[in-house]
C-alpha cells in the first residue's frame, strides 16, 4: 500500500489521468475501515458491504484481494497483479503504468 499511495501522489503531481478506487477485501466493515485511515488512502473506498452487490469488481480480482487492476477508459482491463498464474504482481503493474 504505502508503494501505491506513493505512486499516487506522483501521478497526481504529474497530472496524470489516473484514478485508484480501492475494494475492500475485509470481512468486517471496521477493519476496512481502521485500514483505510491506518494507510492514508487518499481515493475512494468501495465497503466491504458493498462490494458483494458488485459482481463485475469482484470479478476483477478473480476471488482474491489484495490486488491491482489497471483499467482503461473504454473499461477493458490492460493489466492485473492476478495475470500470469501468479498472485501478488504489484511491483511490475506499478512500473507498467509508469
């Protein structure tokens, strides 16, 4: 989290057209909540309790979170930290969209 909040802000001083929304894969509504403020997330949260009503964002993460998933403006998915059989990409997403 903290390489992607970093990420973020340069993008955001950079002025890119870059937004991050983060899905809660918390099963309790006040641990999504103390880890949203614990990790200063700067964009918005989609609850845990809503996330579930939302099967095309879950979809995205192919069951597991955390995870990052680049989508484009026309909405197709351009890279994912879940692609490759290997779970956990970060790094290489990041430096993607760099």
């Amino acid at each position: 989290m903290p390489d992607l909040r970093n990420a973020y802000e340069r993008w955001s001083r950079d002025k890119r057209s870059i937004e991050v929304v983060f899905v809660s894969g918390d099963g309790s509504c006040s641990t999504m909540e103390a880890y949203v403020r614990q990790m200063r997330m700067p964009w918005p949260v989609i609850a845990c309790r809503k996330r579930d009503a939302l099967p095309t964002v879950r979809a995205l993460g192919d069951g597991a979170f955390p995870g990052i998933v680049v989508v484009n403006q026309a909405g197709t998915v351009v890279d994912s930290s879940f692609w490759e059989a290997r779970y956990g990409r970060y790094q290489q997403v990041l430096a993607a969209i760099d």
